[in-house]
C-alpha cells in the first residue's frame, strides 16, 4: 500500500451534489418519501374525486381538451397546407 492511499474527503464537487440529491427527498426514519410520488399520486386521487363527485363537469373538462387539441391539429395542418402550396 502507498502512503497517499488514506480515504480522501469528498470534493466540494461531490458534496454539493449530494446535497443537491438529498434535498429532492425527505428521510424519515427507515423510510424514503419522494415528493415526486406523493405529488403524482394526489393527483391521480384528485381527478378520481373530480370524476366521481361531477362527472358532467369531468365530460365538459375533457371535451373542452379534446375539442382545443383538435384545433390545435387543425391549425397545423393548415400551416403545413399552406407551406407546401
């Protein structure tokens, strides 16, 4: 074994960088709570709520997309008539 072979200290590099991934997660315990999966899933629990609380005003939400994402497609179509004219 060489002389320099002791365990060096993290860089400041490394440091910064687990700090930076620690603070995406909250340690509680043994247990790892990611924020990322309690947002998602309260999302999903929200639009089951919705859904099942009003379902006429769910229908009128997701026609309301549907009918922006077909004028949405329309208006490319449109451009891309007109570009190649």
């Amino acid at each position: 074994m060489h002389e320099n072979s002791a365990v060096q200290a993290p860089s400041a590099v490394q440091r910064i960088s687990r700090r930076w991934h620690d603070s995406r997660e909250f340690r509680t315990g043994c247990v790892t709570v990611n924020i990322k999966k309690i947002l998602t899933w309260a999302g999903i629990a929200f639009l089951l709520f919705f859904l099942i609380s009003a379902p006429e005003q769910a229908g009128g939400v997701v026609n309301g997309i549907l009918a922006s994402l077909r004028q949405a497609a329309e208006a490319v179509i449109t451009f891309m008539q007109n570009i190649f004219r």
